[in-house]
C-alpha cells in the first residue's frame, strides 16, 4: 500500500501576529525616538513657594499661643504672646525717672530765671556806682576849687578824694558781679541745655522699652499655613530663634534643575508640561520665568574648584524657574517640596 506524504500548509495567523507585534513595536519605538529628539526632560524639579520664618525680637517666656500646627493665617494675625511683665516694670521705672528729668528741666530754669533777674539788678547797679562816682568827682572839684580859696579844711578835701576812691571801687565790683553773674548765666544754660538732653535720652529709652513691649506680641508677617510648631506654653525663647514658618499658600512655581547640554531648548515664555509625582495623571502648563545666572554647583557651601587637583568634568545642572499656568485652579493641590517632572519641546 502506498504511503502518501500530506504537509499541512503553515497557518498565516502566528506571521500575522508577530507583523502586528512588530508594527506596534516599531510604532512606539519611532514615537520614544522622536519624543527624545524633540524634547528635553529632566524629573529634577520640585514646587517651591515663599517660606517666611517667624522669629521673636525680645527675648522672654511664651504666655499664649493662638495658632495649632498647619492653621491658615492671614498677613497681621496674631500668633504668639510673650510675657511682658518684667519688661512693663522697667517702663514704669523709665517713666518715673522721666518725671524727675522734667523736675531738674524746671530747677534749671528757674535758676536760670533768678539769674537773669540778679544781672538785671547788676546793670542797675552799675548805673548807680556811675552816678555816685560822678557826684563824688563833682564834689571833688568844688572842694578843691574851695580849698584853694581857703573855704574848706585839708580834711574835707581828702574826705572828698576818698569819696572819689570809693566810688570807683564800688563801681569796679558792680563790673566784676556783672560778669560774674553773666558767667553764671552761661553756666545755668548750660545746665538747662544739660537736662533737656538728658530728658530726649529718657525719652528715647521710654519709646525703645514701648517698642521692646510691642514686639512680645508675634504677628504673622505673610499670610499662608503655619508649619510645625517648636514652641510650648511657658518655654523660654531668645531673640531671633526661630518659632515655625509660614508657607505661603498663594503662590507656587517650579524650579527644575536641567543639564547645561539641555537650555538650548528652554528660554523664557516657553511652555512645558509639568507632571507631578503626587498626581501622576494630571498634566499641568508651565511657562518657563527665567534662567539662572549660575550653576547650582556654585551656591553650594564649597563650590567645587575646577583649577586644584585632577579635573573631571561632570555635567552641570542650572536652576530654571517656571510659573504655573492656571495656579488658582490647581492651587489646592499644591505643596511646596513636591516632585515634578518636566517635558519642555525642543521647537
């Protein structure tokens, strides 16, 4: 019996699928090719927006505090109280010693005033001396023109010059208590100049110590969201230490740190597609704002020195800032330090 070789012919289904898979594969292939050659990407980028430290100017013990963690404020509310309870009593201290200033302002005028009144008699009593000594100089001469007729005695004739005598130094020392007293008076001024100063000091310390107790109550600097709180009722803060921040909740943008090799295709005004890690099906348009002056590498804290030791080059980043498109709309979903990827077409 005769054996007949019968082949199954081969089924076209198995080259039909491996085609399509090769046609899909070739597909997406050519669009990651192209989408490499016509955009530049770089998922080193974060939100960032306006962090703002509160921080005391006085020193002193917390009394109150009117805010919880993450509670939103506006520009001027009330945050944190101080005790000014020491610092009240050191005022009132100043005050009273501002008062006492005052006093001394009032003697010293006065002595000043009494002064003035003594020269007023000084120059009157020099008018006085004046004319006692021109009477005795006009008695002299008509006892002398007497004497020489022999009308008088030796004696009156030198009770005579003596009048004369006296009468002048009666009027040298009514000069000398004049100047005197004008000295007295330049001193007394002096004194009255002396405590009025003293008093713009106390002033200026009463108005120092008010401001010293103006600055125990702590107001919000920006309005957004209180961080996390290191601060309790009754601690002890310094000046300048650092309560919380404020994160302003208003206003966001992006900062992407792109490769020196990749800012051809970023100038400002320029549209990119920002994705973010926390919502990974949402797209947001960002508008490229500006390109930083300098490589991130020379804000560090030691910057490296291409001249010292063996060089390696190693590809530097730039910081980008992008405005956010449509801010108001996503605003709620923002948060500063959020990770962002960063599609920015190359035409």
């Amino acid at each position: 019996m005769e054996q007949t070789n019968t082949k199954k012919p081969k089924s076209p289904v198995k080259f039909i699928i491996i085609g399509l898979i090769l046609l899909v594969a070739g597909y997406f292939g050519y669009q990651k090719i192209h989408f490499v050659l016509t955009h530049e990407t770089t998922d080193n980028a974060q939100i960032e927006t306006q962090i703002t430290p509160v921080l005391p100017r006085v020193a002193g013990y917390v009394k109150t505090i009117a805010v919880k963690d993450y509670d939103s404020v506006k520009a001027g509310d009330l945050l944190v109280e101080l005790d000014d309870a020491e610092l009240q009593q050191q005022l009132q201290e100043m005050q009273a010693d501002f008062a006492q200033a005052a006093t001394d302002i009032v003697n010293a005028k006065a002595a000043l005033n009494n002064a003035i009144v003594s020269l007023k008699v000084n120059k009157g009593n020099i008018d006085i001396s004046e004319l006692r000594k021109k009477k005795a100089q006009d008695d002299l001469q008509r006892d002398q023109n007497l004497f020489n007729s022999e009308a008088i005695t030796r004696k009156q004739l030198d009770d005579s010059k003596f009048a004369v005598e006296n009468a002048g130094k009666i009027l040298d020392n009514s000069h000398n208590d004049l100047s005197a007293a004008q000295s007295r008076i330049a001193v007394l001024e002096s004194n009255v100049k002396k405590a009025e100063a003293v008093m713009v000091v106390k002033q200026s310390r009463i108005n120092q110590q008010q401001l010293k107790i103006s600055y125990t109550k702590i107001y919000a600097p920006q309005g957004g969201k209180i961080g996390k709180k290191t601060i309790s009722t009754g601690q002890f803060v310094q000046a300048g230490t650092p309560l919380f921040s404020i994160v302003n909740d208003s206003s966001y943008w992006v900062v992407g740190n792109f490769k020196e090799n990749q800012l051809y295709a970023l100038t400002p005004g320029k549209k990119v597609v920002l994705k973010m890690d926390a919502y990974p099906d949402l797209d947001l348009i960002g508008t490229v704002a500006s390109l930083s002056e300098a490589t991130g590498a020379k804000f560090a804290l030691l910057p490296p020195d291409n001249s010292s030791g063996n060089f390696v080059k190693v590809t530097q980043r730039v910081p980008v800032k992008i405005w956010i498109d449509d801010l108001e709309k996503h605003r709620e979903l923002l948060r500063a330090g959020l990770s962002v990827s960063i599609v920015a077409p190359t035409k």
